[in-house]
C-alpha cells in the first residue's frame, strides 16, 4: 500500500499551521530544503499565515545573506527559534537582536543529539558540554535575548559531577532533504555532501505525531533504492517533493555540484601537488599550528576561516595523509572544503550521521582540534559567538573545544585592516589592525578557560607574531616572532599583561621563510 504522496512544494507547505514546531535539516547550505523555504516565505507574504512558527536547527543554515533561513524571517511567522549557530542567519538575528522573536542559541552536538533523544522518546538530553560558558544556567542558559524567558537549560549534579539537561521543543513538522526517492518514499542522499542528523528529524516527527515533508531533486518512477543507500525509510516519511529548479537544489551555497564531495580519491590523483600559499599572516599561523601536531594523535577537526590554512600546509610539506581530518556535520577524511562549502570535505573517507560525529567528540575522540580566535580575555576565555549587536552562536565550537583532547586557538593578533610583511626571516607589522582581540574580559564565554584549567587541557593560543599558553600558573606568553619588539607590537596592543615564561623564545626560524619547512612527526 502506497502512503507516500508526492505533491508540489505549494500542496507540501500548505499543511503547516499556525503555532507548529518546524524543524529543518542541513548545514550551511549543503542538504538544506530551499525551496520549500522559498515557498513557505511567498505563503507567509500571500497569505500572513502560518505564524508564529517555531523553527529548530542544529547547524548554521544560511549563506550570511539571503538564502537558507533567511527566508523565513518574518515577523509573525516566527515566534521562536532554538539553533545552533545564527552567523549565516544574518536576518533572523537581526530579528532576535531585536528583541523580536524568543531566540535560543545551544551547542550544535547537543541540538543534533536532543533529536535523537526526543525520537527516542526522552524528554531532553545530559551533557557535559556548555558547562562554564553563556550555555550555562547560571550565566545565560543559552539564551539571546530578554523576550526569552523559558528555560530549557537546568544544571545538575549526578555523583559530584555538573551536567547540563538540556530540552527541546517536540517538532510537528520536518522540512527536509534528499537526492532521489522511489516510489515507496524511500531516501537516498547520494549526492548530497552530508546526511547531517535527517534521520533523528524524521524519527523525532514521526514518533511525536509530526509530517516529514522530504525536497528531492529526482523521483525514480521504475526502480527502488538499494536498501544500504537508504537514509530515510519511506515508511518515516509523509511527503515527498521533486525540486522544481536547480538553483532551489545546489549541493552546497557554493557549488551547484562536485562529485569528489561524495567520492572516494582516484588512486592516480592521491598525490597531486598544490599551489604553495603565499607566506602571509594565515601561512605564519598555520604552519605553527602544524608545529603542535604529534603523530601518535590523528584524529583533527579544522574549524572555519584561519585554520583552513592548516591542511593546506600539511600537503605542501608532503604530510597530509598523515593526519585524519573530520568535521562536525559528519565527515571523517579527505580535505575540508572553505566558504559557502564548508563541512563538504574533497574526497571524503566516510559520511556519517551529524549526532554519531558528536559522540565521538563529545566522548574525548578528537585528539586536536583547530579553531578561530576573535576574541581571548586575561583568564584564556574566548569569544567567537557575540559581539555587541552582532550575534553569530557557537555552532560546534563548544562540544569541540571542550571535549578535544587538546586545541589551540588561531588568529592574528589585531583585527581590522592589519598588514605585515616577512623580510630576511622577520616580521614586519606595517599596519595596526584596528580593534584589539586580547582584552580584559570577553563579552560572551564561548569557551571557558577555567574549565580547560581544570581539565587539565593543553591550550595554544597562536598569532603571527606571539603564541600563549593556559596552564594553572594562568595566562603565559611563551613565544614571539623574529623582528617584533615585545613591548610596542604585543604588550601594548593587550588590554591586560599576560604572564612572560621564564624562558620566552623565538618562533621557529621555518616559518618565515618561503620555503617548505620539512616538518617531520
């Protein structure tokens, strides 16, 4: 017996009623159900309905601009939003910063977890994962603004030790997204470059009286999915809609499709050479950033923006197999895509299910991690998550800096409009930035130095021209470019002045010249 419709994207969108519990699937821009988000925004402005909606994600879904859940930010068609990263969301956070809508912002791994949970049947989800930081209750509790008053964040004490429980609403409804159905509705995700946590979204609907509607971009009339390539079962899913146009169906924001996001590497092209990066800022810090690797400790997450540079470092010098690169959305191996396609990676060992990646994380699997530095406080907080009117949300930073074995930090030193230049093995600061990154305190904890202390967590934090460390004594500077002066290119660009070792020292001498360093692990 068929249950499965297919209908159009209009038939599909005009189920949904006032006051429902939407949640959408993907990351960024990859497997995100666009055109059902265009559609659901064009009934909205035809027909003010439905309203006060309330919108569930995990990852990032937007490209910063218009795309994604940009679409939906209406006022009235969104009452609340619970996600976990809101930088690409640009219009919906300007409507929270607003105070406009309850907004609610929770570590991505626990998002994508509490869906599985509530699929499950339980009511929330433990996790270590927030403690000390605005996820805190006794800080913010996740919260954005001052309309959201609910809390879905209790801390408890299981054995002497803290746990956050977290909730979430039960979802009545599931946008989301897949590359083929057949007949029976089953969903396969061939070319799509994740899978993210789609299942636990259909699970989650389904066992709490929900519809799964599932965007496609082709529908096989004659011949079934070969069970092994299913990803969502007909029989977890209400309706099926075909994609009516390309644009509404790119493998990411950034790329309409390539087929090495969802490939194994050609034996032939496991070698090929790459262009060398320019020795600039971003190659000083990543090929520093290399400098902590260890070759008995393999398993790497890479985040967004400044450690990007790090795999590309590591092919340069002939070392990238030596290291296992994954991303949070479910990605183990290959090369980690930047931009509009990250979380895709170039040739992809295994794709896997977005909540199985974060309890690998969360488990203390990652033996280190790299990520951005926007904004370190004296006591070795960091901040990526908020500043002033802008709200961008942790995403995976959290689970991921909190749970790895070891991180460090990557960034340049001052931010806005900073020039340097490397002359004869120096650096040069030609120009200031702008703003200071090293401040008093931070303006939101999105990793809590206090709790990595504790941990007994090795800490790097590395700039272009100093590197610090976090232990028990506090906050040490340990290291310092060639050519810089202490006192006007670091001291005086702090606002507070950090521990000096004992035995401050040069940056290696092979990072500021043009040539390969012939790092070896």
């Amino acid at each position: 017996m068929q249950r499965v419709q297919f209908v159009s994207a209009k038939e599909a969108i005009a189920l949904i009623q006032n006051n429902d519990i939407v949640t959408t699937g993907g990351f960024i821009g990859t497997a995100v159900p666009e055109e059902l988000m265009v559609v659901l925004k064009e009934r909205y402005f035809a027909s003010q309905s439905p309203q006060n909606l309330t919108i569930i994600f995990a990852a990032g879904q937007g490209d910063g601009k218009e795309r994604g859940i940009n679409h939906l930010a209406q006022e009235g068609l969104v009452k609340r939003m619970v996600a976990g990263h809101w930088g690409l969301t640009p219009k919906m956070g300007k409507l929270a910063m607003d105070n406009k809508i309850e907004a609610y912002n929770f570590p991505q791994g626990v998002i994508a977890q509490a869906m599985r949970a509530l699929g499950a049947g339980m009511p929330g989800i433990l996790a270590r994962t927030g403690i000390g930081t605005y996820i805190d209750p006794r800080n913010a509790g996740g919260k954005v603004n001052s309309k959201t008053t609910e809390d879905l964040v209790k801390l408890i004490t299981i054995d002497n030790e803290e746990f956050l429980w977290f909730t979430l609403p039960k979802p009545t409804f599931a946008l989301l997204r897949g590359t083929c159905a057949d007949k029976h509705g089953n969903i396969s995700m061939k070319h799509e470059a994740l899978t993210t946590e789609m299942l636990a979204q259909a699970i989650a609907t389904r066992n709490n009286g929900g519809t799964i509607v599932v965007q496609v971009e082709e529908v096989l009339e004659d011949t079934y999915i070969n069970p092994h390539d299913v990803v969502i079962p007909g029989s977890f899913v209400d309706y099926v809609v075909q994609s009516s146009d390309k644009s509404m169906h790119m493998q990411t924001f950034g790329t309409q499709f390539n087929e090495a996001f969802v490939m194994e590497e050609p034996q032939d092209m496991a070698s090929d050479s790459v262009d060398a990066l320019p020795l600039d800022e971003r190659k000083i810090i990543a090929r520093r950033s290399a400098l902590t690797l260890d070759k008995h400790k393999v398993m790497l997450n890479y985040g967004i923006g400044m450690p990007e540079g790090i795999p590309q470092v590591l092919r340069e010098e002939g070392l990238i197999d030596a290291f296992i690169p994954t991303v949070e959305p479910g990605i183990v191996g290959g090369t980690p895509a930047g931009g509009l396609d990250f979380g895709a990676s170039v040739y992809p060992w295994a794709i896997i299910d977005q909540p199985y990646m974060f309890d690998f994380y969360d488990g203390g699997g990652l033996d280190h991690a790299f990520l951005g530095l926007a904004q370190c406080d004296q006591f070795g907080n960091i901040n990526v998550s908020r500043f002033g009117p802008k709200f961008a949300g942790c995403g995976g930073f959290i689970n991921i800096t909190q749970n790895a074995k070891e991180v460090v930090f990557c960034g340049t030193f001052t931010a806005g409009g900073l020039k340097i230049a490397v002359d004869n093995g120096k650096l040069n600061i030609l120009e200031e930035g702008k703003h200071k990154k090293f401040v008093q305190h931070v303006e939101q904890i999105t990793f809590s130095g206090k709790e990595a202390v504790k941990a007994k967590k090795p800490v790097t934090y590395i700039t272009e021209r100093a590197v610090f460390m976090l232990n028990e004594q506090g906050f040490m500077l340990t290291e310092i470019a060639p050519g810089v002066d202490l006192q006007r290119d670091i001291l005086d660009q702090m606002e507070f002045v950090p521990l000096i070792s004992e035995n401050l020292r040069e940056m290696d001498a092979r990072i500021f010249v043009e040539q390969v360093m012939n790092l070896s692990f």
